[in-house]
C-alpha cells in the first residue's frame, strides 16, 4: 500500500460562543476519517483553528467590557477543551488572528492585485444612523431576494442557500438598532471572481465533490458569478487592507487563509513537517475539507479562485454534510436553539454522540435529525445489546473455565473468513464518508455474531465435561468476532476501543483484523460501556 500523505481541516467555529452539538457533527466526522487513514498507515495531519474576525466579536466583547484579543484567546481555550471532551485531538488547533495569516493575507491580497484581480469601486452599503456604522451582512436581517424566505441574514440564505448583496434584503432592517438602514456609500475592494468561470467549472466536475453537491453549484454559474468583495468599514475587528485607512480584510477572506497559516504554524513547531510538500501548487500530497452545505458556495467558488490566482494547490476532496436537528429543531447558536458539547458531556458519554452521528452520516448532504427515543433505543440496541453482551456472554465462559485463555482453533474458519472479508466493503463507505452504510455492516455482522453463540449454546455445553474443548474453541471465536467489531468500530468510538484493548490485552490494528487471536490470556470482562435511560436525556428538552 502506497503511503499517503494527508491533511485534513475543519470549518472554523466562530470566536464569539460556545461549540454545540451540532458543530460536533463535522468535528466527528472529520475525527472519524482521519482515524480510519491513520489505522491504515496513512501520514495524516488534523487541524483546524478558531474563525478570530469580524463585527460581532468586535461588539461581544465591548459589551464584556475586554478587549477582543483578550476575547478570543478565552474562546480558543474553552473550544479546544470541548473538542478534546470528544476525543477530537487537531495536531494543531490555531486562530486566524494571527502574525503568520496576516503574513499570508498580505502575501495573497498583493499576488492578486499585482494580477489585476482585485478592482476599486464606490458602492452603497446599509448604515445604522442610530449606531453610526456601517452594518455588516450578518447584522442585517430581511426577507431572501430569491425565494422570498424571512428572517435571513444579508449574505446569504439558510434555505435556499444562495448568496447575494445585502442591499438586495426585502424589508431591511438593523439586527443592532431593529431601525431600517439608510444606504450610504463606500470605496470598497472587489475580487474578480467571474475570470476564474472556465477553471472553476472544470474544477468543480473533476470529482472534489459529490454529484449532488455539483449539480447545486452548476446552477450558480447560469446566474453568472459576480465579483466578490473582499472589504469592510470601520469599526471592525479584523486586519487593516494595507495602503487604505480604517478598511479591513473582510472575514471570508482571511478566515480559509487561515487553513494554509495553521499549518504553517504547525511545520514551525515540527522540523520534519515541510510546508510545500502540502501547499505548493502541483503538489501529490491530498488536502481534505470538511465544510457544512451553508458555506458550499465560499468553499466551492471564492476559495479555490483564491487559491488559483495566489499559486497555492486546491483541495483535492470537500465533503459536505447537513445541519443538526434536535427534535425536529434546527440547532443553531445565533438563533437560540442549541444544546453545548459541554452539557452534552455533563449527561452521555462521547462515544454515545460518536456512534448516533455515524449512524446517520453519508456522502449525500442529508440533514441529521437527532430524535431522543431514536437515539435511546439505537445506542442501547446496537452497542450493548450487540456489541458488548457479545464479549460478556463468552468472557464469564472464559474466565470461569480457562483462566481467561483463548483456545488454540478457530470453530468455524468459514465463520471467521466471511466475517473478515466485510472489511473491503467497510473500507469502501469509510473512504466515501457513507459513515452510515459503515454501522449497517457492522450491526449485521454483529446479529451474526450472536446468532452463533445463539445456536452453540455454550451455556449447555459448559455442563458436560468431555465437550470443554468445543467450549473453548466457540468463546474464543465469539470472542475473535468482537475484536473484529471493535476493530471497525474504533475509528468511531475510541473510548469504547480503548477499554476493549485494555480486554483483550491487544491494540486493535486495521491491517492486523484478519489475524485470530489464539493462545493468548484476556484480562476479566468489565462493564465496557453502561445502558442509556430516559432520565439521562431530560436535558435535550432543556434548551
């Protein structure tokens, strides 16, 4: 197998509040992935970082009384400690507001302009009289231009998904003040998006990304792309556009910069780790996105026409996946309707948010509804019914006759082999991200597992001595099926695999699945993981 080297990124989560569960979703995901290619043998590196800029950190923190440094710094620590309550482990986890992504912004504003890509034009933007500033997009509010829908912010729409100018909003009005904005003008920075059509187009179908996510994107070139502005007014929290006062590099820009300066920043703290063996253009190694579907349109579009007209390689894969309900309830910060990974963690264990969330996710951009008595019955069902009562009904078998010690033969060779060979199909939906289809194989085979202990009964035969030996070989293959489950499910639920490793006295490897674990002592069996009430999930209710 040819070694892969590999860096994979998530979506910044925004320096104004808490991480949610449905943040999670992508962290998870990503987590996932990346852990499977490291099981594999890849060289897979994980980053992601903090989104530091923009007007509403710049207010949050004025209205804390702190300055927005000070802010942010507090908000990276808080979101690493709950990516890391969730095993989610970035070899780097950053912040755009930094010396190397100014270095970077600067770097790629000046290749842009020296190109003739970037274009100065006055153009009329929304001001709040009553605030006397100009109004960013997410501080505006109105009714969509395209589909009509309300309540949409002014850079683009959460149900149609397209993107526009904000002063193309129908009844406008000022998220700070609840006032209508007056239009009032402004020099500001254009990118000439449109000259990158032909590449993009060509890019877009080459397979970095799905079918269905394609056929969204096409539609936007028959609209025609329009040049993108890359510039804010003051007062804004973000870094200054060099030769122009009081103008700032608006977020969107700086914000995906922030991919190529964190891993900058982590090749300056590892000697091996050399910065164009991943970001120079024509480069062999792979760059993975990991993005929700409402920020397609930047991630599709205005970041790979950066990266073409700046001389950096683009992504060679982004996968997409959908919004988190709770209840039928779309969990959102900015709207009030969340549940923290911190509470989260106060009430259910990691693994159990894991394994529900790989139930669900696929390549197709399906929004992932978490349903209380769904989520109670599949963990319970699949997870301890399944998979942990496996090892426990042979282990009291093993431990009380054998000392604990697997038998020499496999029972069933034919058993084992078919089991074994679902790895390839497992492989195949892992790569694809159809995390889904993963935990149907795994359930099947788990129902199997059971089966033959089902059928051999070793309770019954535990009471005639001359079949001891039957008795042996049956708890070590039932056993020898559970190390395979969990080596599948390792990826997913590391807690669960870390406490089965400690079991079976092994580490559960990948390429080591097809290998019987025979003639080698188990430590006693210990609750792997505990059943989830009702009581526990009260706490979903309580938003």
């Amino acid at each position: 197998m040819k070694i892969k080297k590999i860096l994979v990124t998530c979506a910044f989560p925004y320096s104004n509040g808490s991480i949610h569960i449905g943040h999670m979703l992508e962290h998870i995901q990503a987590d996932i992935w990346v852990r499977y290619k490291r099981m594999k043998g890849h060289e897979v590196w994980f980053i992601c970082a903090d989104d530091a800029h923009g007007t509403p950190i710049m207010l949050k923190s004025k209205q804390l009384g702190i300055d927005p440094e000070q802010f942010i710094i507090s908000i990276r620590d808080e979101h690493i400690s709950d990516f890391l309550r969730f095993n989610i482990n970035y070899d780097n986890y950053y912040s755009t507001h930094s010396k190397e992504n100014l270095s970077f912004l600067t770097e790629i504003y000046h290749c842009l302009e020296a190109k003739g890509l970037i274009k100065k034009k006055v153009i009329s933007q929304f001001f709040d009289c009553e605030k006397n500033m100009f109004l960013p997009d997410r501080f505006v509010k109105g009714s969509c231009p395209m589909c009509l829908s309300q309540e949409q912010y002014g850079d683009h729409c959460d149900q149609c998904g397209r993107t526009y100018s904000c002063i193309e909003l129908i009844n406008p009005k000022s998220v700070l003040s609840g006032n209508k904005p007056i239009l009032k003008n402004s020099l500001h920075l254009f990118f000439n998006l449109p000259y990158f059509s032909t590449m993009l187009q060509s890019w877009i179908c080459s397979g970095v990304l799905e079918v269905s996510i394609v056929n969204k994107v096409m539609e936007w070139f028959q609209h025609g792309l329009k040049e993108w502005d890359i510039s804010r007014d003051g007062p804004y929290f973000g870094f200054n556009i060099p030769g122009f006062l009081d103008k700032y590099f608006y977020v969107w820009l700086d914000a995906p910069i922030g991919y190529i300066s964190t891993f900058k920043n982590l090749c300056n703290k590892i000697d091996h780790l050399i910065f164009d063996d991943f970001w120079k253009e024509g480069t062999k190694s792979e760059l993975y996105h990991f993005i929700g579907k409402d920020i397609v349109y930047f991630h599709s579009l205005f970041w790979p026409a950066i990266l073409e007209g700046s001389n950096f390689r683009k992504p060679t894969k982004i996968f997409v996946h959908g919004h988190v309900t709770l209840n039928g309830l779309k969990l959102s910060k900015s709207k009030g309707s969340s549940i923290s990974a911190k509470n989260w963690i106060k009430n259910l264990s990691s693994d159990s948010l894991r394994y529900y969330y790989s139930t669900k996710i696929s390549s197709k951009i399906k929004d992932v509804e978490i349903n209380s008595d769904h989520f109670l019955h599949k963990f319970n069902s699949d997870i301890v019914n399944k998979i942990i009562n496996l090892a426990s009904r042979v282990a009291y078998f093993l431990s009380n006759y054998f000392d604990n010690f697997l038998s020499k033969n496999i029972e069933n060779q034919s058993l084992y082999s078919d089991f074994v060979d679902n790895t390839k199909k497992i492989e195949f939906f892992l790569e694809k991200c159809d995390f889904n289809l993963v935990t149907v194989i795994i359930m099947q085979c788990a129902d199997i597992a059971n089966n033959y202990i089902d059928t051999k009964k070793p309770w019954i035969i535990s009471k005639n001595i001359e079949k001891y030996d039957n008795l042996h070989d049956v708890c070590t293959l039932g056993v020898n099926l559970f190390k395979i489950l969990m080596t599948w499910l390792k990826p997913i639920m590391p807690d669960l695999a870390k406490k089965t490793e400690s079991f079976l006295n092994i580490e559960l490897v990948w390429n080591n699945v097809n290998l019987p674990l025979l003639d080698h002592k188990i430590s006693d069996f210990k609750p792997l993981c505990k059943r989830i009430t009702k009581r526990q999930l009260i706490f979903l209710s309580q938003k």
